[in-house]
C-alpha cells in the first residue's frame, strides 16, 4: 500500500509518516508542496492525504488536479479547519474522508486507510475475477478441440470440479497445462478467490522458501519489509505450481508438511497461518520416474499427484490442428483489426503432415506469422513456415532396419497412441487384428 502525504508542517508531517509506517504493509512518502506531490504521481499511490492549507496552492486545487489525472485514486483531506460547509464540498466532490487536525488525527487517519485499503483489495479482486471471467473459462471455448483424446480430458475435468482432490497436470511443453488448471480453477466454488501461479523453474533456489512462504521483516539480508507467499495469496483459492520436478529436493519436504499440516509459517515468523487451498501442479517430466532416480521424494509424490490429467501432443489430436488453427486466425484478424482469412487447401495439408514438437504454443505462432505473410484473403502453403526440424524419434525411417522391423515399429507406434485398442489399431492400419497380436506376443518374449 503506497500512501502520499501533502503537509507543509514538516513536524506533524512526519509525526503522521511514523504512525503510519508502523505498519509494515504501508509505504509512506510525505511531501510539504503541492508541486512536489504532483511530480511524483508516477509512482503510482494507492492512497494520497492532503493538506487544505499549502504554501503553494490550496488543497481544492490540488485535489482537482489530483483528480483530473486520476479521477478514481482515493484521497483524503487532512485540514485545520472546521468549517462544516469546506468539508461537505470536498466529499461532494469525491473525497473518501475529511478528518481535522487535532489530538486525534493520527488514530482517524489510521482507521481512515484500514477501511480504503479494505475497499481497494475487495475492488481489485473484483476486477481481477471480471478479467478472467470475461475470458470465459468453459471448456469448450479455452480448450480448443474435438478429438476424443480431448474429450477425454474433459471428462476428468468435469470429475475435478465435484471436490477438492489435487490435480496434477502432465504432458509435453505448450500443451496448455496452465489452460487446463484455470478451466478447473473458474469452473469450480473457488473461482470467485485468487488463482496463483508459480513457475518453479523461474525461481532461484534460495528464494524459493520465501516465494512460497513469505518473510517476515528482518528474516534475511534484504528482507526489509514483511512478504506474504504465494501459498497465503492463494488462501480459499487455487495454487498452480507448474513444472513442480524443479523443485528443490530440501524444500520438498517443506512443501510436504504445509500439505499435510494445512499450514504455513513464515521465513523468520512464529505464527501458524491456516491454509484453504485447491493444489494444481504440472510437469512435463515423468514424476514417477523422478522418484526412482531420488530427485522427487516419493512421500510427496502420493500427497499432490491426486487426480491425474495427461495431456495428449498436438500431433496425436486428429483434426484438432485444423481447428485450433481457425481459432488463432480469427483471434489474430481481431486483435490486429484486419479482414479475416481462410486456411487453403495446401496450407490445411501443410499443418496436417507436421508433428508440432512445440504443440499448442508452436501452432499459435506459426499462424500468427502466417497471418502477416498472407497476400490475399487466404493463407498459402508457403506462408506457413515451420520453427523446428522433425525429431529423429518421431520419424520411423532412420537408421537400417529390415521391412518387419519397421512394420513392428509401425504398429507399436499406433497401439501407443491408441491406448494398446487392437481393434482400432488394426481399422486404421487396415490390417488384420492377428497382425496386432503377433506383434505384440513377439515383442513379449523378446523382452
């Protein structure tokens, strides 16, 4: 909270600075010209106190010009006088509070801020809840698809919503973890709370405990201030922890106790906070795997993995490619006001025989830039301009192998992909279904 002080008399002044600066949250700046508060608006205030009675001009013109620039910041007028008919023009004008200068001022003016800081954080988190609203979180419009590998995902969403289970989100880069955590977030009780993303990888390791946590005042070299957490941000909401593998080995086992405990205490505090939180992590690692290799402790593991959500790869959503692609041609036509475009058919097999190893993210910006290169009212072929080179594990022509090796490769590359269904394998490689099982049984016994 950034709060102005205007007040020509240096002694009360800062006699109000240090009263308000006993709390830890305030940031307090006092100046004794009107010329001085004005210059120094880009700092942004939260709140600004001014004085009726300045050296340069008088408080009404200051609190005019003050709201001219900023006509919905709170102020709060601080005078000596008290005329009843100064006081009801400056709250006829839009002043919060008009308090008078006596023996009682500082205990006013503190009481004064507590219920505008109050009204500001009810305010905000309104808006912040209107701008994700507005977005429209529902599945169908945030999570762009109709392959049954996506509806399946959808699925397991709607099963999230029904409690408070954790969720972990898996799947490779730029498949939309975060889409799918917010999905869950605004179409659940707790969407009208705080949802809090931490990008684990993001964060140095000795300040990952306080990024968590918080700190108190005075807990570490540079702790000047008290800091609250991300875990105490997101109380009655949701915590988005994204690739959670990164996280410090040592600091595991913190986490695991806020977890198990439902309570956090700040680095260098004493006091228990309780938690109400929904958790939601996200990895592109296997977790499991990490915990074999000791990098993720495996109590841990049992306590967040809770409901799991694996998001497929671009390449194994069918049509999906086709349609997300529509909808980032019409976002970007939108957004940069320009006449719609349409897919070609050249273009439309283009994007059809590409694997996307970036998925989701990678599609976005290959439109994006397809968008600008476009000519006419449609996008070419060579307007689409790909960022990555196949992967050799996605190709199955590398190396020597005889034609029965690539046809097993072949057929285990579409059972994987079709969850090990050996009919639906056979359908789509119009073979026949003993083809799959022998392939399978020879596979057995090699192993």
């Amino acid at each position: 909270m950034r709060i102005f002080l205007v007040d020509d008399d240096p002694f009360f002044g800062e006699m109000l600075k240090y009263h308000l600066q006993l709390n830890p949250d305030y940031e307090v700046f006092l100046y004794n010209t009107a010329k001085d508060c004005l210059s120094e608006l880009y700092r942004n205030p939260d709140i600004i106190c001014i004085d009726f009675g300045l050296p340069d001009i008088q408080g009404d013109e200051l609190f005019k010009q003050i709201k001219n620039v900023y006509p919905d910041l709170p102020i709060i007028v601080i005078s000596g006088q008290e005329n009843i008919s100064v006081a009801i023009n400056f709250l006829k004008q839009g002043a919060k509070d008009y308090i008078v200068k006596n023996e009682h001022t500082k205990e006013l003016l503190w009481s004064s801020i507590i219920r505008l800081k109050e009204n500001i954080s009810l305010k905000q988190e309104v808006e912040d809840l209107k701008e994700e609203l507005e977005k429209k979180y529902s599945f169908e419009k945030t999570i762009i698809g109709q392959s049954d590998s996506l509806k399946a995902i959808f699925s397991k969403i709607s099963k999230a919503l029904n409690s408070n289970i954790n969720v972990s989100v898996t799947g490779e880069t730029g498949t939309g973890k975060e889409v799918v955590a917010k999905a869950i977030h605004f179409n659940s009780t707790r969407k009208s709370k705080p949802f809090v993303a931490v990008n684990m990888a993001a964060i140095p390791k000795d300040l990952m405990e306080s990024e968590f946590f918080g700190h108190e005042k005075g807990a570490f070299t540079g702790a000047n201030d008290r800091s609250i957490g991300k875990f105490e941000q997101a109380n009655g909401g949701t915590i988005f922890l994204d690739e959670i593998a990164e996280l410090d080995f040592n600091l595991q086992s913190k986490l695991l106790r806020a977890l198990q405990e439902r309570e956090i205490v700040r680095v260098g505090g004493t006091q228990k906070i309780k938690l109400d939180i929904r958790l939601i992590i996200a990895t592109h690692k296997d977790l499991a795997s990490e915990v074999k290799k000791g990098n993720f402790r495996e109590d841990l593991y049992y306590r967040i993995v809770g409901l799991p959500i694996a998001l497929p790869p671009l390449r194994d959503r069918d049509q999906d490619v086709l349609i997300l692609a529509k909808y980032f041609i019409d976002s970007f036509c939108k957004e940069n006001k320009v006449k719609p475009l349409n897919l070609s058919s050249d273009a439309k097999k283009k994007l059809l025989k590409y694997s996307f190893p970036g998925n989701v993210r990678e599609l976005k910006s290959v439109i994006d830039l397809a968008c600008v290169m476009a000519e006419g009212n449609e996008i070419e072929a060579d307007d689409i301009n790909f960022y990555h080179l196949e992967k050799d594990s996605e190709t199955f022509f590398t190396g020597h192998k005889t034609l029965k090796q690539y046809t097993t490769d072949i057929i285990l590359h579409f059972l994987k992909k079709n969850n090990n269904d050996v009919i639906k394998t056979a359908k789509i490689l119009d073979i026949g279904k003993s083809t799959v099982y022998n392939v399978i049984n020879s596979v057995s016994k090699t192993n």
